[in-house]
C-alpha cells in the first residue's frame, strides 16, 4: 500500500503532528506520478523549475506551484486513460464553465475510508430506518454534478425509508416542488421515524421561511438530523445568517442546533470539511491548505487573509494536488476554537473578482503596469 492509502486508512482524523511524514510522502508519490503521466503539467513544473523530489518536508508543499480552478475550467487535464476513470463528477458550472473530475479506482476506495470515517466520527452511520428529504437535486443520468451525488450518497448513511427532493426532474428539467417539502414535512411529522434534510442551506432558508409564512410547524421525531453543504458559493453568503438558520430550524421543525451539521467541498479538491460543535471547519489529515497572498502568492501565516490553496494528495486520475481557489480566506490555529480540535481551521470569507484572478495569474508586474482589466 502506497502512502496516500496509508494516510486515508489512518484512525485520527485530525492528527496533523501525526501525519506529517505520510502527507509528504503521499504528496511526493503522487507529484512524481503525475510528473511522468501528464505532459502539460509537467511544462508546468518546468516552468516553475520544480522536481517532485523537493517534496521532502511540510515546509516545501508550499513551493509546489498550485494550479488555479480557473484553469481547469479551461483545460481539461489527466494522467490516466478514461478507462480507469470510475466515478465522474462536474463543477455546477453557473458561469458557463465547468471543472470535471474522474476518481480513480484508489481514490474511490480512499474517499470510502475517508466518508466513513468522518460519518462515524460524526455519528451519522445510523441503523434506524430514516426518511431523507434532499433539499437539491433528483438524480438523473444527465447531471453529474458532485453535489447531487454527495447528497444521494448521504441517504445511504442510515436505510432509507423514503427520499423526497426539492428539485424534482420532470420533462427535460428541474423545478422547485417546494409544495411537495412541506406536505412532505407534514407526514415526517406524524411518524416515528428519524428525519434527515440534506442540501443546500439557501433552500433550507427558504423552506424555513415558507413555514412561517403559513405559520407552520412540524416538530421532527427525535434522533431527526439536518447535513447542509453545497459549495463555497452558498457558504459564505449564507455564513451571516447562520445562527438566524439554526433559530428557524429550532422554531419550526424542532431540530436542535446541535444537530445541524455541515460540509464543504469543492469539485477540484473533493475532500470534505465537516464543522466541529462551534460550526467551524478543521483541516482533517487528508489535507493541508495554505492562505497567498493576493498578489504577491507568498503563503501568510494564521491569522491573514489570502487566497485559499487547498491540497490532498487523493487523487492520481489528473495534477490536482495543489489548486488555488477563487475564495478569499483565513487560517486560523486549532486551539483558537475552543471545540478541543487542535488542527487548524478555515474561514471562507467570500469570493474575488475576476480582476483579482486575472492579476494572480498575470503577476505582480502587469498589476503595476496598470494592465489589468
Ligand atoms: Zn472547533
């Protein structure tokens, strides 16, 4: 077993003093991988002058230069034949442009070790029979949109007694069935079962809102549970108005805030980030994110905001080692918490413009030079 299955089958999940040597490793392996599979990333590292053998500490990840998601929205980058390619996934592409994302066979059984880990950590492996109410989409063969799976996917958590969908797939598109949630609700409310609502924490908001507006409540049965995720995008406009969340889903479906847990993940990088109890998202071991500095690229320390560059050495189907978001972000020590958690975590402040991306990419010179658009 390579260090990349060593380091997702490992037991803590938050032990970065632990992990240390094996991430390196794991990276190193991979980068040298992709260096050898993958012609256009290896101009890259060229360019750059980097071998993958630099990769000796954790002070050196940071000089592997990271790939921006704007690129791969462009360029469509693999190290390996689409056979190997199992599991298929897609940027929700609001702009137009879309990342794509093929699993390799080893980084599905990863992202098994991994989901199940946290689930369990999380306490969301249940065997009480649960009826799930998706607040996002309805499978169909024509989406592969990561979100849409990752949701379906989470119904298999506990058994599924029922699913019922916000976004309901009918005659070549989708449409909002908000009538059918809240008839929906009004069932979960009379029996015994466990609920669980997934999705996304804009419909929830609105879902919420609706039930005011009518003046109803529907308290879920006990063990009920609430998993919110969907992107970056949704974050960091809804962070504001978390704690107005929590208190709405209090007041109408009796769920309690302990029980709202949520995740983010981006198409690029599909490690999951689950919040610890003061709702703040840890860097598990599968990773390591590094915060630049806008214009300059340099990484900042705790405290500092910059882009955020995220990196896991998961998967080997395409260069996605290291890639530099367009979110601004901060990172901040574990301790700072106060939850226990001493691994680092993560603020997503919000996204740059376009302008800003384009200076990163350009460098500081064209920024003084007054080119930028
Ligand atoms: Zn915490």
């Amino acid at each position: 077993m390579g260090a990349r299955g060593a380091l997702f089958r490992g037991r803590a999940l938050y032990d970065h003093p632990g992990t240390e040597e094996l991430f390196v490793q794991a990276m190193r392996e991979n980068c040298a991988f992709q260096y050898a599979r993958c012609p256009e990333y290896r101009a890259i590292l060229d360019q750059a002058g980097f071998r993958p053998e630099q990769l000796q500490g954790p002070e050196d990840l940071g000089e592997l230069p990271p790939i921006p998601t704007l690129y791969f929205k462009r360029h469509h980058l693999s190290s390996m034949a689409g056979k190997h390619a199992l599991f298929h996934t897609t940027s929700s592409g609001t702009s137009g442009r879309r990342s794509e994302v093929n699993f390799d066979f080893g980084a599905l059984l990863c992202d098994l070790a991994m989901s199940l880990r946290a689930c369990g950590t999380h306490g969301l492996i249940s065997p009480r029979p649960t009826r799930y109410v998706i607040l996002g989409y309805q499978p169909h063969r024509g989406n592969h949109m990561g979100v849409m799976k990752s949701a379906f996917l989470s119904t298999f958590l506990a058994p599924a007694v029922k699913r019922t969908y916000a976004l309901r797939f009918r005659e070549g598109e989708y449409r909002l069935d908000q009538e059918g949630l809240v008839e929906e609700l009004r069932r979960c409310a009379r029996q015994r079962h466990p609920v669980r609502l997934i999705g996304f924490p804009s419909y929830l908001h609105f879902l919420m809102q609706e039930l005011e507006h009518r003046g109803l409540r529907f308290p879920m049965p006990s063990g009920s549970k609430i998993l919110l995720g969907g992107g970056w995008k949704q974050f960091y406009r809804q962070q504001v108005d978390k704690p107005q969340l929590y208190a709405e889903v209090k007041e109408r479906l009796d769920i309690p805030e302990a029980a709202i847990h949520e995740v983010f993940s981006v198409v690029e990088h599909p490690i999951i980030y689950w919040d610890c109890p003061r709702h703040h998202f840890h860097i598990p071991v599968y990773s390591r994110v590094l915060i630049r500095d806008v214009r300059t690229l340099k990484p900042l320390p705790y405290g500092q905001p910059g882009l955020v560059n995220l990196m896991t050495p998961l998967l080997k189907s395409a260069p996605l080692m290291s890639i530099l978001t367009d979110d601004l972000g901060v990172l901040h020590p574990g301790e700072s918490c106060g939850c226990g958690c001493t691994a680092p975590w993560l603020e997503v402040l919000g996204r740059v413009g376009m302008t800003e991306i384009k200076t990163c990419a350009a460098g500081a010179e064209e920024y003084q030079r007054g080119e930028r658009e």
